[in-house]
C-alpha cells in the first residue's frame, strides 16, 4: 500500500502539488500543498498556441523543488499531469521531452473529458452534495461534469479560460463585448441537459471570489470548502469587478496573486451560471489534484467510496487513535436516547446522523489533553471534518462536543442555518447524558431506555446490569433542555 502520493498538477495559471498520506485502506489526509506561479501559458494564446521559453524554464525550476518535496515526505507513488496550455500547444513535446531530461518526470497530458472527470471524482467524494454540475475555471479551458446521486453522468471541457480570455480579449484592449460572445460562443456547446440549481466551483478563481465574499459578508467561519452562496446575492459584485478598471481592483478584497486575471475569471464564472440557471454555489477546495488521487484510490471502487463510508472520519479515527470500541458505545447510546426522546425534542432525522458521529467522536480531544476535553475535540473536529460535511453540519458538531459536560448552549449559533437553539440544547444534552452513563467501555452493556408520560411530567428510565453509581451523580448536574423531563437511574 502506497503509504504517501504526491500529484502535480501544471496547470496555464500555476503548478501545484498536493502530498496525501494514507491512514488506512481508504481514509488519508492532506499533508502538504504547494503552487506556483509559472504561467506556462503565457504568452501563448497570442503566439498560435506556442509555449514560449521563459514560462517552460519557470517550470522547470518549480517541477524541479516540487520533486525534491515530495522526497523528503517519503513519496512512495507520484502522478504529474499537465491540462489545457500544455495539451494545446505545437511544441508541447519538446518541452516533455526538457521535463524527462532534467527532472527525470513523466508528465501525463490529460485531454479535456479527463480533466472534467478529475474534478467530478474529487466532488462527487469529497463535498457535502451529491448532485450538481462542477465548474474548474483554469487558465485555458473550463471543465464541467454533471453530477447525480454521486455518479458522474456527463463530462464536457470549454476552450474558456481566464489567461486564455485575458490575452485574447484585455491584455491589447478592453474588449469587454468581444470577451463576452467569445465566451457565449463556447458556451452554445454546452448540452441542454446541464441544468442544475447547485454549482460545485473548482479553480483558483472561484476560490478567490469565495475569499472576496467571506470578507465582503463578514462570514463567521473562514473555510472555503464547502462555503455556499447565491449568484443571484452577489450579482452587482461579480459586474463591478467585470467592469472596472485595473487600478479600480485594488480597492477590493481580491487575492493579490489573482488580480490580474481576475476580471476574465468572473467573466467566464458570471456567464457560465446564467447559462446554466444555478441558485447556490458550493465552494470546492478540491480538484484535478485529489481527483487524481482519488481516481487511484478508488480505482477498484467504480471511483466512489462505500456508502456512509467518510474519509475525514476514518482519518481522524486513524490519527488520534480512537478507541472504536468505547467510541461505538458512545454513538450506539447517544442514537438509542434520541429514538427514545422524540417525543419531545422534535429534531428532525438527519440531526440523528450529526449527532451519532458527533458522539463516536467526542473522546478525541483527550490525545491534547484530558482537561478541557471538549474545547480540544470542538477545534480538531471543526477543522478537520473538511470532506464531505457541510459548514453547518462541521459547526454543529463542534458545538455539541463542547457543551456536552457543561451547561446546554444559550447563545444564538452563529451561522444562521444552524437548527434553532432549542433543538441544539435537546441535541447537546443527549450527548451529555450518553457520556454520563458511558464512562468506560464496560458501563454501556444492557442499558435499557423507557419513557413514561403524565399531565406534568415526562420520565426517562435508565436500567442496566451494571451499577451506574457514578452516572447518577454526573446526571443530576446536567442541565435539562425542559424542567418537566425527570430521569430516573434503577
């Protein structure tokens, strides 16, 4: 088993190279990213397609310390593929053949439909939705796969990209109106079975933009994978940047390394989501990379992980050696107690599935520290459920572990598509009873749960063949969401 993977990326804009290390058959995380900006393509869109020499040394000189990273990680399996300005360009082989004498590396043109594909594996696995149409912004082309169900129906690639459109249509002269037919042009090709209400943005302009909003809306949490927003919110935003003048784009919050070709960058996006009809916009901070990546991975597995399979889950299970035992005990009971309060909580099923993961992993703030266990477990589990939730989902589950010893949460979440408060109390509370009465794995055997209901009051019967000594005192401090709820430990 390859224990660390290491893929370069040459792309028109930058060369990146992302190192993912295995923690077991399928689980993995990221352990190193790095760009740089060669733009390979530049110059060429102007010249008939031609690399020209002093981008291809630039790359040589990155592809050359990127080999050399990936080395001191102990990469034991290493992919390189090169997309749009290399698979377009006349003299694409002798600069192949320079990359294979000074570098000792393959490059792998993909073509198009491949690069389309990488993405669509990359989001299909790692982001929160199942369905949607990816949009990658790259330096020379846009690729777009059609989503459903977590399979990849269509692939189709664009020649629109943001270097492409920036020499073509602004470098000379700002030919605004000439950029846009060009782009409509492309965009004619697109089949009308690409309609979709959910766009899954793949490419460092994207991310830019999603950047640009976090700061612009004062978003609480600064995550770009996973950010959702509204085109239709942000319209005058995306006409201001198309429409001003260079000097202008310094007064925005845009990246520094993206304010060059920013302006053809949302261009192309602004145009693409009309086109295509989105309402919502899921930022993806996974692409061709962790396609690629996962495209070897999964390659036994039709390209998708085993259903309720997640791979932030087993990764941190895997690093902060989770006892899985005492873990399963934990989620077994917190599940049971929601089943059995639902007569009261009124929380709808699919907070049952947060809470369930949110209490096998409450223990793994203890590899920190036992003291403050649970401000430990909120941070880790914040920041590194980073595939396949939400960030509503990677908040609230960072909220309940660190209320679920101490009082129930009163302060209104943060982010306002969290459940109401109400449903997060009865959710934090459940937690905290089921690590009050599982305090080692033995205390979890043949606890049964009955609920008893008068006029005034309703009773939670705890029974077990095991003395629960302790949990009753650890229970009579939790905090009830209602003062009508009585428990009761036989």
């Amino acid at each position: 088993m390859a224990k660390v993977t290491s893929v370069i990326d040459i792309g028109s804009n930058s060369a990146r190279m992302a190192i993912f290390r295995k923690t077991s058959r399928l689980g993995f995380h990221l352990i190193h990213e790095i760009k740089s900006k060669v733009r390979i393509s530049e110059g060429c869109y102007e010249n008939g397609g031609m690399l020209q020499e002093i981008p291809m040394q630039r790359a040589l000189f990155a592809l050359k310390e990127f080999l050399d990273i990936a080395k001191s990680y102990k990469t034991t399996k290493l992919f390189c593929v090169a997309t749009s300005a290399i698979r377009d360009a006349p003299n694409a082989k002798e600069f192949l053949t320079r990359v294979k004498k000074e570098c000792n590396l393959h490059i792998k043109v993909i073509d198009g439909q491949k690069e389309a594909f990488y993405g669509g594996v990359a989001c299909a696995n790692l982001v929160h939705k199942k369905d949607g149409i990816t949009i990658d912004i790259g330096g020379g082309s846009t690729e777009c796969a059609l989503i459903q169900n977590g399979k990849i129906i269509d692939l189709i690639s664009l020649n629109i990209g943001t270097i492409r459109i920036k020499e073509l249509f602004f470098d000379t002269h700002n030919d605004i109106e000439g950029a846009k037919a060009y782009i409509n042009q492309e965009l004619a090709k697109i089949p009308k079975h690409y309609q979709h209400d959910t766009i899954f943005g793949i490419g460092g302009t994207i991310r830019a933009v999603a950047k640009m909003l976090i700061k612009h809306t004062q978003y609480p949490l600064n995550r770009i994978h996973g950010y959702e927003f509204s085109p239709k919110e942000h319209k005058k935003l995306f006409e201001k940047i198309i429409t001003s003048p260079a000097h202008k784009l310094q007064d925005l919050p845009i990246p520094q390394d993206r304010i060059d070709t920013i302006t053809s960058g949302v261009l192309i996006f602004a145009s693409i989501l009309e086109h295509l009809g989105a309402k919502n916009v899921i930022t993806s901070g996974v692409g061709v990379r962790e396609g690629v990546f996962l495209a070897d991975l999964l390659r036994n597995q039709r390209y998708q992980f085993p259903s309720g399979f997640n791979p932030s889950v087993a990764s941190l299970q895997d690093r902060f050696l989770l006892q899985t035992k005492y873990a399963n005990q934990l989620k077994s009971l917190a599940l049971d107690l929601f089943d059995t309060l639902s007569v009261l909580h009124n929380c709808p099923t699919e907070l049952r599935h947060i809470l369930g993961i949110a209490a096998y992993l409450s223990p793994i703030g203890t590899i920190l520290n036992f003291y403050q266990t649970n401000l430990h477990g909120a941070y880790i589990l914040l920041n590194g459920l980073e595939y396949g939730f939400s960030h509503t989902q990677r908040e609230l589950i960072a909220l309940l572990i660190e209320y679920s010893d101490k009082k129930i949460p009163k302060i209104p979440p943060t982010l306002h598509s969290l459940p109401p408060l109400s449903q997060i109390q009865w959710l934090s509370f459940i937690l905290g009873l089921a690590q009050c009465l599982t305090k080692a794995p033995c205390t979890r055997a043949h606890i049964t749960l009955t609920l008893e209901q008068n006029d005034k009051y309703t009773f939670l019967h705890i029974q077990s063949n095991h003395s629960l000594y302790l949990a009753k005192e650890n229970v009579s401090r939790l905090q009830k969401p209602i003062s009508s709820l009585s428990i009761h430990i036989h």
